[in-house]
C-alpha cells in the first residue's frame, strides 16, 4: 500500500535529483535535496487538512486532485507563481521576468522579496479564516477542551471569523505594514499593498469557501436521501456505499484545494529563496517536496488515518493558525524557515499522541 501511493513521489524523486545533476553538478543535487525536505516539513499540515476534504470526495475527483492537481501545484506555484510575482511588482513582462530569473538572479530575488508583504498578507488571511471557521464550530470531538468549549459559545456570533480576520489585518498593515521597507516604496504604500492583499485573501477565501459549502450542503440531503436507500438495502440484503461528492460539488471542492495548496505553498516558495535564488533548482526540490504532500494525502484517505487518530485535524488547524500569524509577522521581521516548519510538526506531533493516548484508553475501558 505503502509503495503503491507514493510510487509516483519516488519516481519523481529519481528524475528531480538526477535532472538537478545534470544541470549544475553535485551542488546542484543536495541544493534540490534541501529543499524537498523543506517543502515537506512545511507542508505537513497541508497533508492533514487536504485528507479531510478528499476523503469527501469520490475516486474521479481523487485521481484530477493527484494529475491534474498536481500540474498546478508543481508548475503553477512552484515554477509560474515566483515568476508572476516579480512581473506584477516589476510590471514587467512575464517573458522579462523568465529572462531575469535566468539571467540576473540577484535582482529577481530582489523583487521577490520586496513583493513578500503583499504574499504574506494574502496568504496569511486565507489560512487565518480557515484556522478560525475550525475553531468557532462546535465539534463533537474536542482535543483541547478548555479552549475549543468556550470558542464553540463564541462562533454562535454571526460573522465573528471575518471581524476577527479584518481586525488582525488592520492591526499587520498599521504595524508591520507601515514599518516594512520597499526598495524605494514608502511606508504608506506597504501599509496599504498589505491592507489590499489581504482583503484580496479574505474574499478568496469567502468566494471559494461559500460555493464549496453550498455544493456541500446540496451532497447532503443528497446523503439523506441515500442513507434511506442503503437502509432500504440492508433490508433486502444488499451493501449500501456513502455518498461521494461529484459533479460541480466536487469541481468546487477541488479549486478549494488548489487555492489552500496555494496559500501553503507561500511558506515554502519564499522560504527557498533562503537556500537558493535559482527558479530552476526552486522548482526541482519544491515540486519533489510537493509530490510527497499530494502522495502523503492520499495515503491519509486510504489508510482511514483521519477517522482512527481524531485529534490529528485539529493539530493540523492549530498549526495553519500559528502559520497564519507567522506570515504576518514575517511582513515586517524574518523568521527561520527552521522554526516555522517546527511548530507544524510539533502541534501535529502532540495531536497524534493525543489521539493514540485516547484510543488506549478507550481500548482499555478507562
């Protein structure tokens, strides 16, 4: 089983490596290297969250998430997405931008860095809404119940995620914004770049999230109208299945996952110019990093991970949350790629234990 999902994420692995040789020699290879373990250690959570939202979903739209899916994630975000950055900030040509990346690597990690606080707004909005939306629902399985009891009461206020969201943005563009430095750019604009791309993220979220939901609830009654079915038979004697989403429900759950891929990507994208400014390894060592993700998804699905260890999504939104506010943070300070990564791991790390505590428990009737 093991082997199966993840064939593909080894053979990438194989190809990226021995591409990375051909292209610079040895250095070349542990640069690549570097980073796809990069790209997995901030990614990890992404993994976690995208289980929960695939496992809705039937086989067809399982397979378009790892191809078609994966085209996206790899070339969109990895290779198109840097690129795109410098040639708005820049407005220059996306051809210029391609040329300069090749050509004069400095000056287009230049760019992308001065254009870091309009991605980090972006991103750290559409990740805060979804940390929030979790926390505000009321859940029956609560991992930190002291915490998630009263946030519960609190999520009964009609649109407290947006307010909240809306507040800390104000708060990022007045502090961070205005002391954040542009090559030439004064505090205002940064103050104001932040406020725009963060709304920009908000609405992503808000328009993507809500045609999501609405085609959720439509496989809702439509898994109301099936579960009479199964029972019917169950009756007569025959198997009934769960209903999948498909058709436009799917299609929205799938751009919803392509936007969240986006947004996780952000980290790691801006993370790898810490190691390297070439695009061409960037891609290599983060589309192997990314195939691992996708593989590691699926593997979460198949293997009912989600449903035996409970607490493991809430690690997962904990660490979106903490992600979140350190995308913010880093509009105005540098934060180690190193410690971002960690908090991840460490919150999923005590969520799982959580979990397996909790399942011996139960094992043992105590």
């Amino acid at each position: 089983m093991l082997l199966k999902t993840f064939r593909w994420a080894f053979a990438v692995t194989a190809l990226g490596l021995a591409a990375g040789v051909l292209y610079d020699g040895w250095t070349a290879l542990g640069i690549v290297a570097i980073l796809s373990v990069l790209e997995i250690s901030l990614s990890f959570d992404n993994a976690v969250i995208n289980a929960g939202i695939l496992k809705k979903m039937n086989a067809f739209w399982q397979k378009i998430f790892l191809t078609v899916g994966i085209v996206i994630a790899v070339f969109g975000m990895r290779l198109v997405f840097p690129v795109v950055i410098v040639a708005i900030s820049a407005r220059l040509s996306p051809w210029s931008a391609v040329h300069l990346a090749l050509t004069d690597k400095d000056r287009y990690q230049e760019l992308v860095t001065d254009a870091h606080p309009s991605i980090a707004a972006f991103g750290g909005m559409f990740l805060m809404m979804i940390f929030l939306d979790f926390v505000f629902e009321d859940r029956e399985i609560k991992w930190l119940g002291w915490l998630e009891r009263p946030l519960a009461k609190l999520g009964r206020v009609d649109m407290l995620s947006v307010c909240i969201a809306l507040i800390v943005l104000l708060v990022a563009a007045t502090t961070f914004g205005a002391h954040a430095h542009q090559h030439g750019g004064t505090h205002a604009d940064k103050a104001e770049t932040v406020l725009l791309a963060g709304v920009a993220g908000l609405i992503t979220y808000m328009v993507v999230g809500g045609l999501s939901g609405f085609f959720e609830q439509r496989l809702e009654k439509e898994e109301e109208r099936e579960q009479e079915a199964e029972k019917k038979a169950e009756r007569a004697g025959r198997p009934g299945s769960p209903a999948k989403l498909a058709g436009k429900a799917a299609f929205f759950m799938f751009l919803y996952l392509e936007v969240l891929d986006a947004s996780f990507s952000f980290d790691g994208v801006i993370g790898a110019f810490a190691i390297t400014n070439d695009i061409v390894l960037m891609a290599l060592g983060l589309g192997i990093g990314a195939m691992y993700v996708r593989s590691l998804t699926v593997y979460l699905v198949r293997q009912g991970t989600l449903d035996d260890y409970v607490y493991l999504e809430h690690g997962a939104h904990y660490a979106i949350g903490a992600l979140s506010l350190i995308l913010l943070v880093t509009i105005q300070y540098e934060i180690n790629e190193i410690i971002t990564g960690l908090v991840g791991v460490v919150l999923i790390g005590a969520s799982f234990w959580s979990s397996v505590r909790r399942n011996r428990a139960l094992r043992t009737g105590s």
